[in-house]
C-alpha cells in the first residue's frame, strides 16, 4: 500500500489456525502497493469455535474480503451466502468476496494450479495423470484436471482408503475416468515403471520433500521420465524439490509448486479488487519470502 493505511484503506485478509508463517500478506501487500490499490492485507488467527463470528465480521468491519486457510477451508462453506462451482464441487472453499455483505465462496487453488500448468505450456485435455498423494491439495487439482477435460486419472496414495474414497469422489462428481495403484510397501519398493511412463502429467501432491525434510521423496523409478512428460510438485518449499531434481535430470519438465501459490492468490486479487494482479511483483515477493525462511 503506498501511503500508509487511512480513512478509506479496504482491508483484506487470512482466516486461519496457525498463520504465523502465511506467506499471503507479503504476497498481497506488495501487489496492493505495485498496482497503485489502497488495501491492505492482515493476517487473523481464527479458532474453529470462532469461525462463525469471524465470518459475521467480514460483514460488520466491511472487510473486502479474506483467504481461508487450514482447518477452516470446509467447515466455512455453510457460513456462506453464495459458492462457486469449484467451491461446491471440491466442498472447500480459500477465497471469500464481500459483495455488499453477500459473502461468495470460491476456490482458486485448482484454477490456480490450471494457470501455472498453462504457463509451462501444458494442455491436461485427454492427458494421463499420475497423483501421488490423495489429500486436500490433491483433490483441488484433481477436480480441476477433470474440469479440463482430462482423459485419466490414475491415483496412488500411502493410505490406499483414501485413494479410492478420492477416486470415487472426482470420478462421481465430474464422470472422468479413474484408475488406482498400489503405493510400494516395502522401503525398496517403487511404483510400476509402466504407471509412470504411460503418465503425461505427475503431480507429487504428498507433503514429502517440503523443508527441512529436503531429501525425501515418492518411491518412483525416476529414471523412466522422459523429455514431454510434467513434473508437478505442489510442494513450494523448496521451490526445486528432490522430485523436479530427479524428475528433470531424467529429461521431464518440472513445474514447481510456487507458480500455484502464485496463481492461487493472484485469483483471489482480481477477485477482490477487479484488476489484473501484477503477477511479476507477486513472485518476486514469494521468492523473497521463502529464501527468508
Ligand atoms: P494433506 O491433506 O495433509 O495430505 C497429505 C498427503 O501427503 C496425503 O496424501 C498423505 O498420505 C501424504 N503423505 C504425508 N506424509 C507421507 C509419507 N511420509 N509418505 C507417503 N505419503 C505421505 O495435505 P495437503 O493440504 O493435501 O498438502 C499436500 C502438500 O501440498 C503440502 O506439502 C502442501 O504444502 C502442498 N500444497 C501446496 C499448495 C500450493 O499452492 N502450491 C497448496 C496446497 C497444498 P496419507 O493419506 O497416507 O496420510
């Protein structure tokens, strides 16, 4: 923001529990201040039993608008008057707009991750994809991918129950066509070379490999990568993990997480303020954020 917070400075924000490490208001200040806007956004630390009354206070402080973030992006969306598509299909919601005091729900983690797959020239229309993981991020790209018209998606969790509950969720609720492997048991053991090598897209959607546990990854036969293939991590720290490392060095290209983070919140920018989110400032500001951790 460039003059300093005043009378008719609109206020944006994070609901969450912790948020003591977001990394959105750096992110969001400084594409308020780049693109000239007079916001400013704040961190809120919400507990679960509160949420309620801090949804009502969007309307009584007349907050333009705010980010959810872990553990509230489910339990927020009957406290809502409006969601979007992507809101009621993934049933998480990360962005609430205040129109007037009518609160609308949306998701912009998927369309975010949409977006940087595009930027590294990536179409997922009748594409394979490998999901290694079947949790929250998971489910928001791949509810996304199968809105793009993605032709298979094969998925592979530790937790195999929660593969096929993800499966049967995406499948049910956008008709496209799913399969599921096993994830290796033993410490040697790695996914079938076939499963990876038939992939046009993998998604390392497993918390695997994020800082300080830098030299973990998903049991894969790297070496079967190849140059056309993608490499997604939705892991953003670091922004090169282990897996675009050994993904890339095999000939893949690699898409970090950063450019979701990125997009996710450049979304929830043009959302509340109606411009275009000056998108080089925004990762400028990631980058700088991270290399401080
Ligand atoms: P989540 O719901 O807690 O899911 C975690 C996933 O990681 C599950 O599939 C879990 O498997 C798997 N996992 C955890 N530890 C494992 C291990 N030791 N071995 C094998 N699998 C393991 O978390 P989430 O919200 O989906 O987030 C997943 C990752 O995405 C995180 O690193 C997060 O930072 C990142 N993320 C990035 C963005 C972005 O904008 N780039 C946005 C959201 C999330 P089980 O089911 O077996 O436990």
């Amino acid at each position: 923001m460039a003059g300093g917070i005043n009378g008719r400075t609109k206020i944006c924000g994070i609901f969450g529990r912790p948020v003591e490490h977001t990394f959105s208001p750096a992110l969001h200040n400084a594409a308020f201040a780049a693109a000239g806007l007079d916001y400013a956004y704040v961190p809120f630390e919400v507990s679960p039993g509160s949420l309620a009354a801090a949804v009502e206070a969007i309307r009584a402080l007349g907050l333009a608008g705010v980010n959810v973030t872990i553990p509230h992006k489910e339990a927020v969306l009957p406290l809502l008057d409006g969601l979007s598509d992507e809101a009621e299909l993934t049933g998480a919601v990360n962005t609430i707009i205040n129109r007037s005091g009518y609160l609308y729900g949306d998701n912009t983690d998927g369309k975010g991750y949409l977006r940087a797959l595009k930027e590294a020239g990536f179409d997922p229309a009748d594409r394979t994809v490998l999901f290694l993981g079947a949790g929250g991020a998971a489910r928001a790209v791949a509810v996304q991918l199968a809105l793009a018209g993605a032709g298979k998606l094969v998925f592979a969790n530790r937790t195999a129950a929660r593969a096929s509950g993800l499966s049967r969720f995406v499948a049910e609720k956008t008709g496209v066509r799913v399969e599921l492997v096993s994830w290796p048991d033993g410490a040697d053991d790695k996914l079938p070379e076939q499963t990876l090598a038939e992939a046009d897209l993998v998604v390392q959607a497993t918390s695997l490999g994020m800082s300080p546990n830098v030299n973990e990854t998903v049991p894969l036969p790297f070496e079967v990568f190849r140059p056309g293939q993608v490499a997604s991590d939705l892991v953003y720290n670091p922004v090169e993990t282990l897996f675009l490392k050994k993904a890339g060095q095999a000939g893949a290209t690699a898409v970090s997480g950063l450019g979701m983070l990125l997009h996710q919140g450049a979304l929830a920018f043009e959302l509340w303020t109606g411009v275009p989110a000056p998108l080089e400032v925004m990762r400028e500001a990631l980058v700088k954020e991270l290399s401080n951790r």
